[in-house]
C-alpha cells in the first residue's frame, strides 16, 4: 500500500465539519498534515466533534465563519498566511443544498445558492490567489463540484448551476495563473451516501429514481471521496492541473440517461 506522508503541510478547507468533510479531516489528519478548518459550526460544537473523530488539538485551528461573508473569509485567510507563510494547500468543500425546484424557489433563495456555491469560492480564489503571487508560492486549489454540474436533474437548478460555474471557472484559473506555479483542479463526486445526498436520497422517490438509473450499480462512500482530496493534497499529483477529477463510480458518464 501507498503511504502518502502530509507532515509539514498545512490545508486549508472550507465546509470542514460536514458529512464528506468528516472523512477528508480524518484522512488528511492521519497523513499528519496541520489542518486549519472553517465551517458555520460554532466552534465549541466543532471541537466536540473533532475530538470525536480523534483529531488531535494541536492537529487544527478552527474558525467559524460563514464564507459568504467575504470579509471574514479573507480576513481568516490573511490571518493564516500570517502564521502559516508558506500553506500552499486550499480545499473550497464548502457547499450543498436541499432540494429547490425552480417554479417554487424564490429569486432570493436561488441567489443565495448561487453564491454559496459558486461566488463563494471565487472570494476564496480571490484572497488565497493574492497571498500566492505576494508570496511567490506555488499553491493548489482544490474545488470539491458534484457529477450534476454535467449530469443535469430537475429540482435543483441553482445548485448544478453554480457547480457547472465553478468547474469552468476552476479551468480558468488554472490557465491564469499557471505561469505562477497556481494549481486549480477540481473533485467531482457522484451521489455520495452522507450529508444532504443521503437525506434527499432516502427522502425523495423521483430524486432515487434518478440516481439509481444512472449510477453504475454502486454509490459513492465519503471516504473515496476523502481518498482522492488526499491524492490530489499529494506529492503524486504534483503534476496535475485543471482537471475535473470524477470521483463518481461513473455517474458522470450518463449512460442510462
């Protein structure tokens, strides 16, 4: 088996206490790198569960932060380039929704998941990439999308909307700002069992329909997801840049569309 060894790294990941988050905290952790978490959690209630997934204190900082708030996210990102000058890994996990159908959904909800999931991650871009080229650090980038920002489905139009934008904007970045050594790329899973996937999964029959029909017989666990973050966090995909990595056991392939 391979080892990949993280110890003198420090990730930077938005969306760290969900339920793919988890895995990723857990499995980065075990690679020994130093993990700086953002989530709307408070942070009490962050900690409680981090101590659970027996993530040791002096493995992370955390902070609350809702990213929309793009002061605040900048702000803790210049804070940690303050302490951490060379953290040269960010994981924008931040993301999700329920289910939204478009005739039912307000124009501000719509907005409001659009942003989230999309203009978000752009003021993340924004300050991570200032800190980059002041720095002269070769960092990577690594968006977390979702198989619907090309597999389309009714029912939550804003979300695959804002995925199919970030996955493009990914590919942007990563052409800008390759001659600074910046690598974007971009995880894509499928229908994970954990989170909001699982609960509109069990909860909505055409949403199951869907997914069963085009899934390849088998959906996605939250650790092959976890896997693949660590891959791309790793010294083996030092080469790899503005790629949609489709951690999605072929969902994206659309077959039985």
């Amino acid at each position: 088996m391979i080892q990949i060894d993280l110890s003198g790294r420090v990730i930077f990941i938005t969306g760290a206490m969900g339920a793919i988050a988890e895995h990723m905290v857990k499995r980065l952790s075990a690679a020994e790198a130093m993990l700086i978490l953002l989530d709307l959690k408070p942070a009490n209630e962050a900690r409680e569960a981090l101590r659970k997934w027996q993530i040791p204190d002096q493995g992370y900082i955390y902070h609350s932060c809702d990213i929309t708030d793009s002061g605040h996210l900048t702000r803790i990102v210049d804070e940690s380039f303050e302490r951490f000058p060379k953290m040269d890994a960010v994981l924008g996990h931040a993301g999700g929704c329920g289910l939204h159908p478009f005739a039912t959904t307000s124009e501000a909800e719509f907005e409001r998941i659009f942003r989230f999931n999309f203009l978000a991650q752009v003021c993340l871009t924004r300050a991570v990439f200032a800190q980059w080229v002041k720095r002269k650090i070769s960092g990577h980038l690594i968006f977390t999308s979702s198989y619907v920002a090309r597999v389309p489905h009714t029912q939550i139009p804003a979300y695959a909307s804002a995925k199919a934008a970030l996955e493009n904007f990914a590919r942007c970045m990563a052409m800008e700002y390759a001659s600074a050594g910046i690598r974007v790329n971009v995880i894509s899973p499928g229908n994970v069992a954990a989170g909001s996937s699982l609960k509109v999964f069990e909860e909505d029959p055409a949403y199951r329909e869907f997914v069963l029909r085009v899934t390849l017989g088998k959906r996605n666990s939250p650790e092959s997801i976890a896997d693949a973050f660590v891959f791309l966090c790793s010294p083996l995909a030092a080469e790899i840049s503005g790629q949609i990595l489709s951690a999605d056991y072929g969902s994206g392939i659309g077959n039985r569309l």
